[in-house]
C-alpha cells in the first residue's frame, strides 16, 4: 500500500490467482479511496481472453498477484495481447520477480515494479550461492530440488524468497541453540512424538532465538516479544531496458522512499522516447491539420499541414522521437455515450491504445480530463459569436445635434431663457442701466427722460448672440449685469468648445448598426437564429451550463425545427454566410479569428463566454506527459507559438486579406458628404424661410397701417412700397409727415449723452450740431 501511494495509484485492478492473494491484498481492499476491480485468472492455461476483457475495460494499473511460476506466463499473455505496452503499470506482490525471466519484457517500456527480500548482488548471497552451486556439481547432488537457486537464461543464479528464508531460518536456529548450549549444558533426550514428553530446553531455546539478532540473506533477522520478525527492509525494484532496478526501499518506520532523483526518473523516459515511433491521432480542421495542396502525390506526415502539424514537428526535434500522423476514423474530436460506455473520436482512439497522442483542436474539459492527460495549454481560447459585419449607419439629417443628448439641449434652452429674464429684471432693478435721453415733438418742444436699453426682446438677443459667439450693441453697465454676462460667456465658452470637439468625432467616425451586440442580445430575440456544432465542447459547454441566459439560449437551439446545429464548422460558417444576417454561429475565438482574416464580411461579436484551452492529450498514466510539458513550455518561451499563430492565421492559405482593408480605411480620416452635415443647410434654409415669411407679415403690416393713415388702398400703399423696394437707387427714404401725429403718440428723438448721433422711429437724419 505504501509503494502504491507513493506511484499515485487510485484507480487500479488486482488480478489474483487463488483465495491466498485475496488475503495478501486484504488492507487494499480496506481502503475506501481506491477504486479497485477484481478479476480472477481462469483454472486453464489461457489467461487471454480475460486480460482481452481488461483492456476493453480500459484498465492501465494492475496488482499482479499470482505464483512465481505462473508470473512468466501471465506477461506474456498479456504480451500478446497488447496489455504490456509503455502505458501499462503492473505492481507484482511475489517477492521472487527477481528469479524470474524477463528478457522479453525489458525493451517494451512497460513500467513493472515489485518487491524483494533478497539482494542478489549482495556479498553473503552470491557466496552462498556459489558454494552450493560448487556443492552440487562436486558431490552430484540434484540440481532441481525444491531449494536450488534458480538458473537464469544467462546462467545468472538467484535464491528464491522461501529457500533464503529456510537459510536464515536454519542458521538462526543454530545460532540460538549454539548460546543455548554455551550458557548450559544441554543433554539429549529421546522423545517420542506421540508421547507426553517435552524437552526442558525448549522454552529456553525460543527465548534465545528471539533475542538473538544476525545478518542473513534477507538482511538483519530480529524478534519482538510476540516472535514476530521486525525491522524488516523491503527493496523496491522496477523494470528498465537493463533489467531490473533497485529504485528505492520499505521499511515499517519510514514506509516507501525512492532513492533515485526526479532527473534520473526523467532521463530514462528521454531515453526511452529516443528514435521511438508515437502513432499521433488528428483530424482535418483549419488550420491545425489540414491536406496539403499539391500537385504532386504525397504520403505519410508530408500529406498534411498545418499549426498542429508544425506544432508536432517541433516537439519531436525537442524531444528527438519520431511520429506517424493518423486521422481519427470517425473525424470527431472525443464525445462519451452512455448507451455503449464508450468514447469516440480522438480521445476513444487513446484509450483503445491506438493513438500515443492527440493533437488538434482539442479543448481541455472535465469529462475528457478524467479519462485521458493532458499537457499544458498551447492556444488559451473562449467561446464567442460568428455573425455578418454590421452594416453602416446611414449619417442622420441632424447628426449635427448629436454631440449633446436630448436633455442638455433642453437644459441650455432652459438656461438660455433664465438667463434672458435675470439679465432683464436686474437691468430694470439696477439705476446704473438707466440712460438720459431727449425726447423731440412736432411743435419743437422737447423733454428729457431715461431708457434702459435691456429691454425683454434686447435681453434675449443679446443672451443669443453671447452664445453664438456674436456681439451685440447691448454692453451691460452694472455690475450685477456683468456678473451675469460674464458666467454666461463662460458657460457658453465651455458649451460651445465641448460641442465642437464632440461634433468632429461624430462627423468622422463612421457608425456601424449591428441588431446583436452579444450572447445577451442573442438569448433575448427569436428572429436571428444560432447554433453550435452538435457534440463538441461549446455544445457541451451550454447543455451543462447553469447560468440562466446560457441555458435559455441552449434551450432554444434544441426547440428549433429545422435543426440550428451543424456538423462541422465549415457548415456552420457557410450558413453564417448565407444566412444574410439571420443566423449567428458559436464557436472557438480562436476559429473566429481564423475565419474572420478570410472572410471580410464576417466579425466576432461580443466577448467570451467562458475561459477554455486547447491541449495535448496522452493516454492515461503516459509517462510521456512532463517531456512533452516541458517541450510546449520551452517553445512558448522561444516565442514559435506566436510565429506558428501567426504563419497559420495571417500568412498561410489566404491570410491577412481584411487586415489591409481596415488600415487603408483607418489611414486617413472619413470625408463629410452632404448626408453628415445636411441638417445644417436644412436649418439655414428654414431659418431664411421663416425670415421672409416675417418680413412679408412686417411689409403688410405697415402698409395696411399706411393705407390707413392716407386713406388710400392697401394694394396701392403695396405697390408704391414694392416699387421703391425694387428700385435700389436710394437707401434714403421721405418722411410722410402724418406718419407723425398717429395714434400712439409723436414720434421721438432719442439722443445719447453726448448728443452726437441722432434716429427716429419713422425718419433718420443727421446733423452736424446737436442742439440744431
């Protein structure tokens, strides 16, 4: 139990041969995190069709419980069978493995070990064993007696566990009854076996074989109280390609200890795996392993290429071992089926032992990791979303007002007209705005009076001119009005810069309209349609997810009639494509990002929906697992990873097509046409529409007011307006005197402070003297 735990085992088989070896492995079966099977050899001679049974069964680890003489038979049975390869692991509970002969199964990579009591290479061993070999052939005695050493097919003699225990036994004995016989003298009594008489030395005789401690071919022989032997020291022996090995040592206190190093264990396997032929299982998936495209007529690994191809490539020049490359017979990556408890694929070839390796793009599952190994990741992926690139959003009329949303504009109108009314009331409020000016009547009499010249229609123009970046001839005088003036300018100072650097990139960054944004967009519309491919690790990844918009989104790919799924990625990719918008993919990122650098109307959307990795798988217990780590490892940092990505992805079979498109496209800046900036012609437009319409409305006023005043036809007051209008000879016009006395009152004459400047409400003139 102690070496078992030490080699890792778990999940492993005892085959046994009689009820004997059940008792020998009973505090295995003890033992509840094991997961044992027990299978019994058969009464005949031909043990194959049970150990066919165990390899069906996939078993890898066995407890080999069985006679010395039957240990023979039993591995090469199992020889025959394919039971006896590299990826095979036996533990052998005779002691004796040593005297058996294993010539035949030194060069098969098989990893057996054992235990022994007896070192044969140790001094006091082989001289007995050379003096009984000198005995027999000196005094003639039978060489195949029960407690001969055994004879090697290299004429190499061991003693067998039982004929050193005899040995041991016997000079114990003699050791014991020799102090016995020092400490007293011992007579010879004769006894008869059926009588009732005992020896008075016998007690004694078993006090002294318990204290008395010797070294003896199975090392230091000493008794507890109770007579059993304790201190016992195991060796721990294993098979190489020179025989076997001592790796380590057992004993009660300390339990297994492995003397050999970590680099030890790992240069036998180096070596083991030099010129070795590995059967490499793949199947055809661009771009990892795919046909090569030739004229010419290839066989054997020259037939495909690829990153999993290069990828093999150079791990074998790492590791110096040759390969075979061989496509799964049924092109599936490995998927198990509960009705015939049997994998396919990929990972079945593995555990039929017809593949030493797999390679392609296999992702790295739970199921998959409990039943084959896996090396370190080579490529860290996610599932993501295949669709149509997003069509372009046609520019809006009034792009223009983009750059600010809704609700700032309705702010600055809001604060546009607050400001207007504060500026007015405080202008009213405030005596500093108030003006001196003279007012002048038809029968010359004048009077003075003050204006202030914030008036409601003043204020807003001049609150609309600040934030047009316009001046106005209003210039506020109280500093109440130029406080309000000034934050106003400042507000419009940062509003109107804000806006004019938001509106440059609205107005040249091209706006793309896609109806999907992710997974949560897909799970939540039943219009666009989307799938996976049936079997594989997404399809997986969904039907055992428990994130509620995962599993809705699985639920709808399994309600839809006919069938959203696909039976390879080349199918779901074309349907993409034909799909015209109306069907999304879900697939590997990394396929994706292969796909997209060819097909320049197709895009990943979203981000990933999970975290995955692809990596090697190895049969179970493959002692192959850390070369081929530290050979990925060692290409990762030497950066060929990126190289092998970057030749298979962006340089190879058509690669790198859309990323030429998108730098050109990005070199320069976008031109505005007349569908970015319309609106402002638009406004410009309706802006002069309304101006004439208010000019009109003003014409008629004036002149209905006119035709009144005269007393003459409005058509007639029309035409004479139009006339003068349309006559641009003179920006002069005559004053109608009774224009003067109507019925709001006379007409005035305002005059500044300095009086240098006068007008008039119906008539202008100018006059060199003020007071004239």
């Amino acid at each position: 139990m102690d070496v078992l735990n030490a080699l890792g085992w778990v999940k492993f088989s005892i085959i046994y041969e009689n009820n004997n070896g059940l008792i020998r492995v009973q505090e295995l079966l003890k033992e509840h995190r094991y997961r044992i099977t027990l299978r019994q050899l058969p009464r005949t001679e031909d043990y194959r069709p049970m150990l066919k049974d165990a390899k069906k069964a996939g078993v890898t680890h066995v407890v080999l419980d069985v006679e010395r003489p039957n240990i023979f038979k039993v591995l090469k049975q199992a020889q025959q069978i394919g039971m006896l390869t590299s990826y095979h692991n036996y533990f052998v509970t005779s002691l004796d493995l040593h005297t058996v002969d294993l010539e035949d199964f030194r060069h098969g990579g098989t990893n057996i070990t054992a235990l022994r009591v007896v070192d044969p290479e140790n001094a006091m061993v082989q001289r007995v064993i050379q003096d009984w070999v000198f005995g027999q052939t000196r005094y003639g005695r039978n060489a195949n007696s029960p407690t001969a050493p055994t004879l090697m097919n290299n004429n190499i003699t061991f003693l067998e566990t039982e004929v050193a225990l005899m040995y041991d036994a016997v000079q114990l004995f003699a050791k014991a009854l020799h102090d016995l016989h020092r400490s007293r003298h011992i007579d010879l009594t004769r006894l008869e076996c059926d009588g009732d008489a005992t020896w008075v030395h016998g007690n004694s005789l078993i006090n002294y074989m318990k204290w008395v401690e010797i070294n003896g071919l199975t090392g230091l022989i000493k008794f507890d109280t109770e007579g059993f032997r304790r201190d016992v020291t195991l060796e721990i022996v294993e098979m190489t390609k020179d025989g076997l090995v001592r790796v380590g040592r057992w004993d009660p206190t300390n339990g297994a200890n492995y003397t050999r190093t970590y680099q030890e264990v790992q240069q036998g396997i180096v070596e083991s795996l030099q010129n070795k032929t590995l059967i490499i299982s793949t199947i055809l998936a661009d771009p990892y392993t795919m046909l090569r495209e030739t004229s010419e007529r290839m066989t054997g690994n020259d037939r495909y290429e690829g990153f999993c191809v290069d990828l093999i490539h150079e791990i074998a020049l790492v590791l110096g071992f040759n390969y075979t490359l061989k496509l799964a017979s049924d092109g599936k990556h490995g998927k198990y089926h509960e009705n015939t408890d049997k994998w396919d694929g990929m990972i079945g070839e593995l555990l039929d032992q017809k593949a030493d390796l797999a390679i392609g793009d296999l992702t790295i599952t739970y199921e998959r990791e409990q039943v084959v190994d896996f090396t370190m990741p080579w490529m860290n992926l996610g599932i993501s979303i295949l669709y149509r690139k997003p069509t372009r959003k046609p520019p809006n009329l009034f792009s223009f007002l983009s750059p600010l949303s809704l609700d700032v504009w309705l702010y600055m109108a809001t604060a546009y007209l607050g400001v207007s009314l504060l500026l007015f009331v405080l202008a009213r409020l405030s005596p500093y705005e108030w003006s001196v000016s003279a007012v002048l009547r038809p029968d010359d009499s004048n009077k003075t009076n003050t204006e202030n010249q914030f008036s409601l229609h003043n204020s807003l123009w001049f609150t609309m001119g600040s934030l047009l970046q316009q001046g106005t001839d209003q210039q506020p005088k109280a500093v109440s009005t130029r406080i309000v003036a000034g934050i106003w300018w400042f507000f419009t100072l940062i509003m109107i810069s804000s806006y004019t650097a938001n509106l440059a990139a609205f107005l040249t960054v091209e706006r793309m309209e896609s109806p999907i944004e992710g997974a949560e967009d897909l799970a939540q519309q039943t219009k666009i349609k989307y799938g996976c491919l049936y079997g594989g690790s997404t399809w997986t990844f969904f039907s055992t997810s428990k994130m509620p918009t995962y599993q809705r989104m699985f639920n709808f790919m399994e309600s839809q009639r006919p069938s959203v799924y696909s039976k390879s990625n080349e199918m779901g990719v074309e349907r993409v494509l034909r799909g015209d918008g109306m069907y999304a993919y879900l697939m590997e990122s990394s396929s994706i990002e292969y796909i997209t650098e060819r097909h320049c109307d197709l895009t990943q959307v979203g981000g990933l929906l999970d975290s995955k990795s692809y990596g090697i798988a190895l049969p179970p217990g493959s002692p192959y697992r850390t070369l081929i780590n530290s050979a990925v490892l060692k290409l990762q940092e030497m950066g060929r990873l990126h190289i092998l990505k970057r030749r298979w992805w962006k340089e190879k079979r058509g690669g790198g097509r859309c990323e030429d498109d998108e730098s050109k496209s990005s070199s320069k800046a976008n031109e505005l046409g007349l569908s970015n900036v319309g609106g402002v012609f638009v406004v410009l437009l309706a802006g002069m529409g309304l101006a004439s319409v208010v000019a009109v409305c003003e014409f008629v006023w004036k002149s209905r007011k006119l035709a009144t005043e005269e007393h003459a036809s409005v058509w007639a007051e029309m035409g004479k307006e139009i006339r003068f209008a349309l006559a641009c000879s003179d920006s002069n016009k005559p004053v109608r005197k009774k224009s003067l006395d109507h019925e709001n009152g006379p007409s005035y004459l305002s005059m500044n402070t300095y009086g240098s400047t006068f007008t008039a409400s119906q008539y202008s003139f100018a006059s060199k003297d003020p007071l004239s």
